[in-house]
C-alpha cells in the first residue's frame, strides 16, 4: 500500500517521528500524481518544486523545534490536491476554463491560508467542470476526467479531479467546492467520503464564484476521521467573508466516539422511489438496517417539496452564475480575445472564444429568469419555494438527528452517455441540491460496490451545524462496514 493511501495521523506521526520526511512523503505524491494524470487526467498542475520546496521547510521546521504531537502542526508534511476553482498562490487557477486560462491569483484563499499554517503541503491543482458546472467533470475545457475504478466511466463532478486523486491514492484528502452536489456526488462515484459543510461553516474567500447563496468549501478523504481533522483547521468565522459565521468550531475528532445509540435516522421513504437504480436502492437500504443493528431508532421522515429542488437549484443557480460571470470580460483576468479592436466586440468576442457551451447556456439561463418580464413567474418562485424546503427541513428534523438517501440516483455512468441530455445530466443532482438550496450539510460515505465493481454511497444530511453529529454517525458506519475496496487505477 502507498505511504499516501494511510491516514492523516499515521502520516503525521511517521513525519514526526522522523521515520519519513515530509519531503518524501510529497515526492511520492508528487510521483503518484505524475503518473497517473495521463489514465486520470485528475491535475491541471502539478507543482513539483514548489510542493517540494515548502515540506523541506516544514522538515526544516520539525528539526528545529520540538516534535511533540501536541505542539506539532496538525497536517505537518500532509500532501493535499486543491480543485482549480479554489485560489493559491503560485498556482494557476482556471476553473476547468479557456477564459482563466493560466491566471494565476496573487493571494490564497482562508481555506488554503488555514491548511497551510497547519503544515500541509499542495501538490497541484485538479480538474474539474469548467467553473464547477457539471455531473460528470465532462465540461473542463481540458479534457474529462476518468474514473479510477472504471476509465471509461466519469468521476462525476463538478470536483472530478478531487474525487479521482483521493480514490486513487494520490493524496490523503482533497478540496472541492459544493454547489449542489459537487463533493458528495464525485465522492459517492469514485468510493470516498466527501463532505459540504453548513453554509458559512467554510469561508469562501478565494472560491471563484458560481453561485454564492449555494456555493461552499467541501472536503474529500478516504475516512470520516479524517473529514473531521481537516475540518477543524478549516470551519471558522473569516473576517473577509460575510457569510461566515461565528459558531464555535468543536474538536469534531474528539466527538467520533462510535456510540450512536439512542440517535434518530430520519428516512425520507419517498425519495428511493422512481428513477432509483436498484442496486443503489437496496444498498442505502442495507445502510438502514446497519444503523438499526447499531442502535439508532429509525424514523420515516417527509421533504414534501424535495420533487421541487431540481427546478428551483437550476433556476437560482443560473441567476447567480449569471451575474457573477460578468466579471469575465477579457479586461481584469486571463484571456482576451485578439482581433477585436473595439471595446464591446472585444467582450463579446472573448466571452464567446472563452466560455465553453455548458456555462454559455448557464448563462443565458439565468439571464432569461432574471429579464423583467420572467422575475417573478421563475425568480421569485424559485427563491419562495427555496423557503418552503427550508422549512420541510426544519419540520423533518425535529423528529430525527440526520437524515439518509442516497447521494447519486446511479453509480458512475460512462463517458460520453448523459453528454448530449442536459437534462438527464441535471438529474443526477436530485439528492445533492436539497442541501445546498437549503444550507444544510451533507456527508456522502461510501457503503459497497455494484455488481459491476462501481463505489456506491449513501448521505447523511444534517440540521445546520451539526457536522459532528453527522461525522459521528458516519465513523460509527465505517467503524461496523469498513470500506476497504481500492480501485484498479491506484498509486502502488
Ligand atoms: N451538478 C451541479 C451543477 O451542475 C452541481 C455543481 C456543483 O455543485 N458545483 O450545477
């Protein structure tokens, strides 16, 4: 097995102790990363030297001061892959986008700023749908990613490249950004747990935008602890984003004590009715009955308004990401149009060179629900039924501690098959986007394989705030099931 396929705390405490350096620990994922990306395509950099440079410092560092565990950085020399719509310095940031190209941001998100001041170590930044939207990490406009359980398959998305790097053993955790199922998605399609936090748990300063009211910092890791460990360093108040909020941050880790009895599991009986593959069905189903075993009591559970998420995400996302796509104009970031002599052509002209077909008919989207003439009938509708599914939560948790489904209607499907059916596409998000459109987190853990060797997940959705709760649950799971299956694409 691979020094970066263990967890977070056995690699620490092997850096710590000195029986590995944080250097070779970067380097063999660093290599990893190197040579898998022409089967993955998961990085759109990689950063050799600059990832080698700083865990030399953080050797350096080590051999200085003390290495007691306690003092010690809680990541020191831990090699982490970063999705490229999230800001570090040094690196490029494209977005999976033409129009970003090799822009590269003269600042690092909190969320970096955080995992650095605890000693991690970015290796490269990943591919990923082109400004986080997608299912299947198809609309990058550098190529898709593949599946490492299956090349001919997607990774899911929109943080394909995340999913695949973690699933394969490339790095021990991985940053995605959540829109509406932008971690919990990828991570159930290639059998890893993937968590989107509470909204305004992460700061998301220095997350380039797709839609701000959904849009939030998720992680991905092979096991719930260590969800909880980077969790921890990067949940908190951030003074640069308003959103975030200053509810205490709990030593999630401390909280994972596997005793669960007496929990209420809500179970939302019509949500594993149509449109519901079978084998997923009856997976998530054999979940309950663990849980049951486990001693949390069962609960039925009703979302009434869950059948509107779909419509009500693709409408207020698409209002959003209209509006914050504006800022792409060829003048302030990465690419411009050339040939373009006048200044409107000049916009139109690198907006139609730069944006790939998803975003464009995002775009216009978004536009069409916002024009004077649609505000209310699709606009406001959305955001008043977005209201009425915040409250279907509130109702429903009131009886119950989380909440399970499924976290993808399907396992991975293959590359090219939903391509031409947005439709079909945007299906695929109908577990996910309940959470982003009401702020609520979510927590996707991996629970088998098909019949066809694919990952299966199910989610645990929780009230706001209530990621301990929902990692405990998790851990308890994986502590009775533990998922150990490996892909076949995996570093050695
Ligand atoms: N698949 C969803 C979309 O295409 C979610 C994307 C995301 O979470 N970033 O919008």
């Amino acid at each position: 097995m691979s020094e970066t396929t263990k967890d977070i705390e056995a690699l620490r405490n092997r850096v710590l102790s000195g029986e590995v350096k944080a250097g070779a620990l970067v380097e063999t994922s660093v290599k990893a990363a190197e040579a898998l990306n022409e089967t993955l395509n998961a990085f759109l950099e990689i950063d050799r030297a600059g990832a080698l440079a700083r865990a030399g410092e953080i050797d350096g560092r080590l051999s200085l001061s003390n290495r007691d565990s306690a003092s010690a950085p809680a990541l020191a020399g831990i090699p982490i892959a970063i999705k490229d719509n999230i800001c570090v310095r040094g690196m490029q940031t494209s977005c999976g986008s033409r129009i970003l190209g090799d822009y590269h941001p003269p600042y690092d998100a909190t969320v970096i700023e955080r995992l650095l001041g605890a000693g991690a170590v970015v290796i490269g930044k990943t591919n990923c749908d082109e400004f986080a939207m997608g299912s299947s990490n198809e609309n990058s406009a550098f190529g898709p990613v593949r599946n490492p359980w299956d090349t001919a398959r997607v990774p899911g998305g929109s943080s394909g490249g995340s999913a695949a790097a973690v699933a394969a053993g490339i790095v021990p955790v991985a940053l995605g950004s959540d829109t509406g199922g932008s971690v919990r998605q990828p991570a159930s399609l290639c059998g890893v747990v993937g968590l989107k936090p509470t909204y305004g748990r992460n700061s998301r300063y220095g997350l380039v935008a797709f839609a701000s009211s959904l849009d939030q910092v998720g992680i991905f890791a092979r096991s719930t602890v260590d969800i909880a460990r980077v969790l921890r360093i990067t949940a908190g108040r951030d003074p640069r984003d308003a959103t975030t909020a200053d509810v205490p941050v709990p030593d999630y880790t401390a909280e994972l004590t596997n005793d669960i009895k007496g929990a209420r599991l809500g179970f939302p009986k019509s949500l594993f009715g149509e449109g519901l593959d079978a084998e997923v069905r009856s997976s998530v189903e054999a979940v309950v009955d663990v849980y049951r075993e486990l001693g949390t009591e069962i609960v039925e559970v009703e979302l009434p308004h869950a059948q509107y998420s779909i419509a009500v995400y693709y409408i207020i996302a698409t209002a959003e990401a209209s509006s914050n796509l504006a800022r792409f104009d060829g003048v302030r970031y990465g690419f411009r149009a050339e040939d373009a002599p006048e200044l409107r052509q000049m916009y139109r002209k690198t907006r139609e060179e730069g944006f790939g077909p998803e975003v464009k008919r995002r775009i216009m989207l978004g536009t069409y629900v916002l024009s004077a003439g649609y505000y209310d009938a699709y606009y406001r509708k959305a955001q008043q039924v977005r209201t009425l599914l915040k409250d279907d939560f509130r109702k429903a948790f009131e009886s119950c501690d989380a909440i399970i489904t499924p976290t993808s209607p399907t396992p991975a499907f293959l590359i090219g098959e939903k391509v031409d059916n947005p439709l079909a596409m945007y299906l695929n998000d109908i577990y996910t986007v309940t959470a982003n459109l009401a702020g609520v987190p979510g927590l996707n853990v991996p629970c088998g394989l098909s019949s066809n060797r694919l990952p299966i997940g199910f989610q645990l959705l929780g009230y706001y705030w209530s990621e301990s709760t929902l990692l405990k649950l998790a851990d308890a799971y994986e502590t009775a099931r533990p998922f150990t299956e490996r892909p076949p694409i995996c570093a050695s």
